[in-house]
C-alpha cells in the first residue's frame, strides 16, 4: 500500500466488491483485454493518420515500454512525472508505466517549473517525462530544474530530442512476464485544482478508476464503433476517463488525439476520421459554435459532445444540436470522483438547464448549508459527496483532508449546488477559494503568495470576475508598495517564477487599502462585487 494514501473503510471496499462496483482488474487490462478480443481493430490515431495502431500494436509496444522502464530500475511503486502532449507518447507511456508496476503522476503541458517541482516534491518522483519542445517552449529546462531541486528524480525521460536525458523512444526491451499490481492499490496520482495553494494529488486505484471508466462508458453509450476524439489535454480526468481515451479502448473503439482543440485542427479530423464523439470546456464549445458558421468540414458523423469543466450557459447548451447536428451531453465533476452526467434521452429542459446526475446508484450526496446542516428540498448549498470512486483522501496532506472530508467520510467539493427532483444538479457557483477559468482550476492563494513575492506589491487578493467566454477571469486586486507594477511587468515576473500562463492575472486593479471583514480578513465578497459593477458599468459606457 502506497504510503499517505487514504483508503476506503473496510466495511464500504467490500460492499463495493460485493455489489460489483470494484471488478478486481489492474488499470492496464483494458488494453490488454481488447488485444486479444479485437487484435486488428485500430485503436489509436495520432498525428497526421499515418501513425496508426491496431490493439494488437499498441498493446506489444506497452509490453516493451513496461519492460523497458523496469530495465532502468522504475517499477513496483514509484511515482512518475508524466507531462506529455496529446501524442501516441502520452498512451504509451501512461500504459506502459501501470503495466511497470509504477504509478503516473499526471501534469499538463501548460504547467511550469512552480508547478512541477511542487509535483515532484509531493509524490516523491523518481522520474519525469516531458517533450523537448512544445509550442516554442522547450520542456527540459524545467526538467533540469526539477533535478536540481527534487534530487529523488533520477531519470528524465523526454519524446524528441534528449539532449543529456533519456530518449523515451529508447526506453524499450524485449517483453518479459511481470507481476499484475493490486486492484486495490493506487495506479494513478491526478492533480486537483488546488483551491488552497498549490495542486494537491488525487490517488486513484485501479479498482476505482476501471468502475468509473467501464460505467462512464456505459451511460454515454460508447462501442466498438465509437471514435473519440480527444482535443482536451490527455491529462485532464475529462479526457482521459470520462469516458474519454480509456473508456474508448475498454470497449474496443477508436481514439483519435488532435494536437490542439482549434476548428482548423479538429474539425479536420472529425471529418477525415468520422469522429462520432468529443468533450470540449465551455470556451471551446463556444468557439466551434462560432466556427461552424464558416468551416466548410464535414461533421456530419458527431452524434455526441460531451461539454463539462465549468458551467454552459442554457442559451449556448441550446444552439450545440441545431448548429453541430449532435446531442449536447453536460458533464459535471471532478478529478477527485464524483461524475454528474445528463443523459441521452434526457428532454431538452434537463439537456440545456441542468449538470446532469450522478453515475453511479452508490453516489452518496448531501448539499448541505454553512453550518453543514441538509438545505430542504430544491435548496442551495455546497455539495458533499461519497462513493465507489470518490477519494478518501488527498495524497500526503493530512491537514487539508482534515478540512476537506467529513468525519463519515463525505468530500467537501466547495460546489454550490441544488438538486432538482429528478435527480439532476444545477450548480450555482463556488464556495471555494477558486477561479476556474473555462475549465482550468487557479487557486487564489497561490497566484496571491507569487505576486506577494514582486517589490512593489504589498498586498494581493485574487478574485474570479464574470466573463461570458471562460465563465469566469481573474483579476487581481493591489496595494502598491511604491511604484505599481504594470500588468505586462507582472506577466514578465511570473512567467520568469514558472507559474503557467493560464494563471496570469486577465486583470490588475489598484486600491489604497483592501475592504476587510469584521475578523480582519480581507473581505473578497466586497472585492467581487466591485469588478463586476465596474465591468457592467464599462459594459453600458457609464462612467
């Protein structure tokens, strides 16, 4: 058992064993299940179409990464970087790693050195993968980086150029038999949005996971005639395994991975790959709305996008059938487990007006007011949730689980929610101390301690301000110490601390002093309701 993991009570594992919740399968099997089952079937599309693997291939090539990765000593146990683009790398590896015995610690490409040596610190990594280059930037220097400051990392595996690190095309070597892990063990380590400082690490086992990829799958209504197209990172929980890359494969379909979600690039392949199925964040559904209008591709073949991340407004959840010709499918959860789904034959008022309902009948949830009683009926409040694949617990953070979890083991999600009597979800916001930037999670506390660190800022307060794009932006509220700085300077000052260019303030605003509450805390409700009178007031040319 992975040491700072929280499993599940004894008493919920074997009902959920007993219920057929938990299959008792490694991760990997789902690959391995299909290659024997369906071994000329394709499998994976990456890059151009002419990398192209059957199930068969695919599965062989994992085989000689796992082999390949036990040769330089990584296996039973130990904790992988994994920060790779939507490329057959990323399947490959995440594969090859489980079937290893060691556990990937999933990143994104956006991420920078803040980021991945606070990864590599908490999850006790002794490897990293990452590109060489990668939209201009080249990834190993980070990676260098992460060396110097984690000297537990002992490998640096990079797809492309190596330059003094290993070339992951080499990490290869003759198949040989290895030991399967236990189901109940962890297989992957995910990261959360990190609502208070940096990202957290989100443990799912292979019995967890497996259940909310094969039951995901069922209620989309995936086959072996289903063609994924993946245009949201590889990483993120959404593509991954709702049902996303993995429940494509577990049911025998095809997985496409487009290099990035623009129109220009997936549009193409929706139509050259007869892509029946995608999931987008709210800006990207937003965008192809749009796009639809002047794209001349044929996407005829779509018949389910899957839109999550953050909240669709009803108006654009309403123009997706009319103007892409599929079922609008809105997906509302989180890494950390519980999945809400709208379902296919839901009427348009639930398909447009709501997040859709819980997975799975073992889904324990509560919403709950400040004082953590139930609100009645239709009532607002935050979400609790309990379940076969809901965590018990964030890897190595016994403080934060304490606030996170109740005593009876609820998740406090900090989502602000209603139920309505059929079941589904409506949410209302956030209780958290959150932006979540059309789909990406900032934590306030995290942007506010780098830009603490610049010379002329004394203080800092990092608020969401309503943006009819991304759902929310981020501004950030200062008090000068002297000279303020711009928000190009600040940009420059950040990007150089190797915080993630999402993460950039959208906005700088200035203020002498900060309103505060009557416990002294700066009072972010006040500052709230000031950006948003101030963009309306822009918005109606007052002022």
């Amino acid at each position: 058992m992975l040491d700072g993991w929280v499993p599940w009570p004894q008493e919920f594992a074997e009902r959920y064993r007993d219920e057929g919740y938990w299959a008792g399968r490694p991760l990997d099997r789902l690959l391995r299940d299909r290659a024997v089952s369906s071994p000329e079937r394709v499998a994976l599309v990456a890059g151009d179409g002419s990398n192209r693997w059957t199930y068969a291939e695919l599965d062989l090539r994992v085989d000689r990464t796992a082999a390949g990765l036990r040769r330089l000593g990584i296996g039973d146990g130990d904790r992988v970087v994994v920060q790779l683009p939507n490329t057959d790398a990323f399947v490959v590896l995440f594969f090859g790693l489980l079937r290893a015995g060691a556990i990937p610690v999933l990143t994104l490409p956006a991420h920078r050195e803040s980021e991945l040596v606070h990864v590599a610190e908490v999850s006790g990594a002794t490897a990293l993968a990452v590109p060489d280059t990668l939209d201009g930037f080249d990834h190993r220097g980070p990676a260098r980086a992460v060396r110097k400051a984690v000297p537990g990392v002992e490998h640096v595996l990079v797809a492309g150029d190596p330059a003094e690190f290993t070339a992951l095309a080499d990490v290869d070597a003759d198949p040989v038999e290895l030991p399967a892990p236990d189901p109940g063990d962890v297989a992957v380590l995910l990261l959360s949005g990190g609502t208070t400082g940096k990202p957290k690490l989100i443990p799912r086992t292979h019995d967890d996971y497996t259940y909310n990829v094969r039951a995901s799958a069922e209620v989309c209504g995936f086959d072996g005639d289903t063609v994924y197209l993946v245009v949201l990172p590889t990483a993120h929980n959404f593509a991954l395994a709702c049902p996303g890359l993995l429940g494509t494969l577990m049911v025998g379909g095809t997985v496409v991975l487009s290099p990035t979600p623009s129109p220009d690039d997936a549009f193409a392949l929706i139509e050259r790959e007869k892509v029946t199925a995608t999931a987008v964040v709210p800006p990207i559904a937003l965008l192809w709305l749009d796009a639809v209008e002047w794209e001349e591709a044929d996407l005829s073949s779509l018949r389910l996008l899957q839109v999550g991340g953050s909240k669709l407004g009803a108006e654009p959840a309403a123009r997706v059938e009319p103007a892409l010709g599929c079922t609008l499918q809105q997906v509302f959860g989180m890494a950390e487990g519980l999945l809400n789904y709208t379902r296919l034959d839901d009427p348009p008022e639930l398909l447009t007006g709501t997040q859709g309902r819980p997975l799975s009948p073992a889904d324990e949830v509560r919403v709950v007011d400040d004082e953590g009683h139930d609100v009645p009926p239709g009532g607002t409040g935050e979400l609790l949730t309990r379940g076969p694949y809901t965590l018990r617990g964030y890897y190595r953070a016994a403080e934060h689980n304490s606030r996170s979890f109740t005593p009876d083991g609820f998740y406090r999600t900090g989502d602000l929610v209603r139920v309505l009597p059929s079941g589904h979800l409506v949410v209302e916001g956030r209780a958290k101390d959150q932006i979540n930037r059309g789909g990406d999670k900032i934590s306030a506390e995290e942007l506010e301690n780098h830009l603490l660190a610049h010379p002329g800022v004394h203080d800092a307060a990092v608020v969401g301000m309503p943006d009819e794009t991304m759902g929310e932006r981020t501004c950030a509220y200062l008090v000068p110490r002297g000279q303020a700085p711009t928000q190009r300077e600040l940009a420059a000052f950040l990007t150089d601390r190797g915080v993630a260019a999402y993460k950039l303030p959208d906005r700088v605003e200035l203020l002498d002093i900060f309103p505060r509450t009557s416990v002294g805390k700066i009072d972010k409700k006040s500052l709230g309701r000031l950006i948003t009178t101030r963009l309306s007031s822009e918005g109606s040319g007052e002022g």
